[in-house]
C-alpha cells in the first residue's frame, strides 16, 4: 500500500527516492535526458549530438529499491541485450507502455495489478550499462500508442533542459 | 625557484602526456571477417554487411521495447550486428577468433588473444581494467575500454562519443573472450 508519509520511498511519481538526472560519458547530465542528447549514433543530425536517447536515466546505485510512476498491469518482464533485465507496465487502456530497465531483479510477474509506488524491483547495471564508466541509473522509457515520448512530464520531480533538477520532489 | 615551477610544470605536462587516453575515430575502426576478408565499418549502411559472413538470419526487433538504434538484428555464425531504424550499423558483439577488429597500424584484435598483446599499445587503458559482469548470466570478464570518437561537423573536430570500444577478458586466463561496442538505448 502506497504512503506518501514512507521515508524510505519516493514521492509518487517518482521511481527512485531524491530522483536526479544520471550522467551520460561525454554527454554529462544532458545526455541522461530525453532526445538528440548524446554524441555518437546515426539517428540525429542535431549537431554532435546525433543518437537519440530514447528515455530518461534517473540515477540509482545498485540494488536501490524502484517504484512505478504510473498504474496498469505488468505487461513485460525478462531480459533483452541491450536493455539489460528490465519490467514494462502498461496502463489498464493499453494507450501507455512505461518500461524500466537495466535491473538487478524484477519483483512482479507479467498480468500483476501495478499501482503507482508499487515496487517493482531492485535496480542495478544490467545490459549495456555493465560498462565500468557508466553511472548506475534506471533507464526509463515511455510509449504512447507506439510513439516515444518524454518520461519527464509523468515524473514528479522537474528537470531543467541540461539534466539539472529543476523542482526536486521530497514530500 | 623559476627551476623547481619549471621542474613542475614539466612533470605534470609529461604524466598528461603518458596517461592518456588513446581515442579511436570511429571511421578507423575496422572489422574484418578473416574467412571472407569482409570489412565493415560502424555507422554505414547495413548494405555492407552482404557477404560479410555466413549469415544464419535476420531478426526484426519489436520497436514496443527496443530503442531506435536496434531496428534489426544479422546474426552471423561469429558476430551479431545490429541495425538502426535507418539502416545503419550501430552495434556488434562478437566471441569469435575469426572477427578481427583494428585500426590499421595501430592494433588489430580478435577474441582468443592475450591480455598482453594489447599492453604495448594501450597501457594506459590495460592498466585501467576493471572487473565487471556481462550478459544474462552475469558472467564477470576484466574489461578493458577504448575510447571512440566521431568527427562533430559543429566543431569542425572530433569529439569523444559516449559509447566505447569493450574487450573483455577471461579474468584468470587473460584471454580475450568477447568484444562489443553497444550504442546504449
């Protein structure tokens, strides 16, 4: 049951207690946000920064406990190369995908119940963010209807363009 | 007193020189096929990869969980690549001792070398390795990482890119078991 009151969890709405943007490589912050934010890929042609990050890294040391921002059903759990081990809720229209990744563990099945602040695992480096120099974080990407969109407005916690917490949320 | 601020400036210049870095531009980056002699190039056309090797399949990969980078994947018999949705070659991962990869003149790499063979020209980077875990079995490999770089038409320069070159090794062999460069989702 969620309690806005718990000390141990973030606000609702956020994944990851004192949510703040993960540094990207050469990227900085910048690069944790969402869009043409990071230098080396083929999908961008916005300067250099041309790949295209397709979520938004909310920084996490491993095993830090996460927590859906959003409510539906567990529509995916498992491990894809990339993204490491990693949990997707959907919501109960099945308009909105919401997936977590690069977890140490998942704590729900697919066709679980999920209600915001529900725990949903342990975080961790999982996939392609095994690499020594990458900052641990969760990697959190949003699809509505199919289409990639910015997590940032589902979050409680604002950010500024450059990665920086704009308003933190400590409620 | 001007002898020991010059002493000193010179010390520092020289550790800045001897410990850095070595960045590699992507476009020197080769990856052979020893069988065919096939060489590909990271950011091109996946058009390229014909007759790169025996291809076992193409898989088309779900865009509900994957990111832009990874539109399709070409499983060969000793290297998988993956395609952006704008066909270009994005990544690759490979464990096999028929891959070379190399920037010629400088290195050249295959899985099933030794730890050593790369000390020579990267020290800085061998002496920086570090442990970590890899794949779904979490298996742990002494990662060595060489930095890559793209050229930035903005800055009329190369600039380091936030993905790298990975190798990793057998932890108590030292041998090169597994070589990737993943474009993070």
């Amino acid at each position: 049951m969620w309690r806005a009151s718990d000390p141990n969890k973030p606000c609702a709405g956020d994944p990851i207690k004192n949510a703040s943007i993960a540094s990207s490589g050469a990227s900085g912050p910048y690069g944790g946000t969402y869009g043409c934010v990071r230098q080396g890929g083929t999908n961008c042609s916005d300067g250099i920064y041309n790949k295209k990050h397709g979520g938004i890294d909310i920084y996490a040391p491993e095993n830090s406990d996460l927590y859906s921002i959003s409510s539906g059903k567990v529509s995916y759990v498992g491990y894809i190369t990339d993204l490491g081990n990693c949990i997707q809720v959907t919501s109960s229209d099945n308009s909105t995908s919401i997936l977590y990744a690069h977890l140490n563990s998942q704590s729900l099945a697919v066709g679980n119940d999920v209600k915001i602040g529900d725990k949903l695992g342990l975080t961790g480096k999982t996939g392609n963010a095994n690499d020594p120099a990458i900052i641990p974080h969760v990697h959190i990407q949003i699809k509505i209807n199919g289409v990639a969109t910015d997590p940032q407005s589902f979050l409680s916690t604002t950010f500024n363009s450059d990665g920086s917490v704009s308003v933190p949320c400590n409620n | 007193m001007k002898t020991t601020m010059f002493l000193l400036a010179f010390m520092l210049f020289s550790q800045k020189v001897i410990c850095q870095n070595k960045s590699i531009k992507i476009e020197q980056l080769f990856i052979t096929n020893k069988v065919t002699t096939k060489s590909v190039k990271l950011f091109t056309s996946e058009e390229t990869l014909k007759n790169f090797g025996n291809l076992l399949k193409t898989e088309t990969l779900d865009q509900t969980i994957y990111s832009e980078d990874y539109a399709k994947k070409y499983i060969f018999d000793d290297i998988i690549f993956y395609v952006s949705t704008q066909g270009k070659i994005s990544s690759f991962e490979t464990v096999s001792p028929n891959i070379i990869i190399e920037k010629k003149g400088l290195f050249s790499i295959s899985p099933s070398n030794s730890f050593s063979d790369l000390t020579s020209v990267f020290p800085e980077e061998v002496n920086n390795a570090v442990l970590i875990k890899h794949g779904i079995n979490n298996e742990q490999y002494l990662c060595v990482k060489i930095n890559l770089s793209d050229f930035s038409k903005n800055l009329n320069d190369y600039v380091d890119i936030d993905y790298s070159l990975n190798l990793l090794y057998d932890p108590q062999s030292k041998i090169l078991k597994r070589i990737y460069i993943w474009i993070r989702p």
